[in-house]
C-alpha cells in the first residue's frame, strides 16, 4: 500500500469549502478534511501585499497528510486572520505546527498542538 501524499489546505472563501492542493494544483474541494503532521504556512510578504492592494489571494495554508481521525473534546480552536501575521490560538498565541488538525464545514479550525513547536507573540 502507498504511503499517504501530503496536501495543502486552506479555505476558499468564494466556495465556502476547503481547497485541497496536491503538487501545485488544487485537486478538489471539500466541506471538512483533517490532517496529521500539520505544518502551517503564511506569507508575510503576501499577506501585507492583500492588506495594502485590498485583494484577497491564497498566502496561508496548511500542509499535512489527510486522516480520517474523529476530532476529540479537548482539540483547541485556531483561525488565520489578515489583520495579524500568523496562525493563532484564542489566547494569540502563534501555531507554526500541529499533530492533528481538523478543518470543519463551518469554516473553522482546531488542532493538537505539538508541544513546543510554538512561538510566543513577539518570540522568533
């Protein structure tokens, strides 16, 4: 059996679904998808571009292998915003990797967090 490929995911707004990329191309759209392995990516460069032009373009994503793992009760919420660089936790804490994330219908996003794989706000 093949090992599971990596994807990208990040939320199409026009859609109201998650596109998920393989290899550069987006290969399909989804209402819900989960993750292990999870790296989370943003462009600061892009993100300061879309705040400025007042354009909106994919700059944040996460990349991970899909799973069909349940989301269990102690998974903690995470968002993306334009306003702020970086994913965050509710307390804003920044999210640079997690376990396990799962992206649901209703447009949000919750993790396992690794231990330590976070940066304070204002840490490098």
């Amino acid at each position: 059996m093949p090992t599971p490929s990596a994807v990208e995911v990040y939320r199409n707004l026009t859609r109201r679904a998650w596109s998920v990329r393989a290899g550069g191309r987006v290969v399909g759209h989804v209402a819900a998808i989960a993750l292990r392995d999870v790296a989370l990516r943003s462009s600061e460069a892009a993100r300061i571009r879309c705040l400025r032009l007042g354009v909106r373009d994919v700059h944040a994503w996460a990349r991970g292998v899909p799973t069909d793992a349940p989301r269990p009760p102690e998974a903690t919420w995470f968002r993306y915003r334009l306003a702020e660089p970086g994913f965050r936790l509710a307390d804003g804490q920044v999210l640079l990797a997690a376990e396990v994330a799962w992206f649901e219908p209703d447009g949000t996003a919750w993790c396992l967090a690794s231990p330590g794989a976070n940066v304070r706000i204002g840490g490098t």
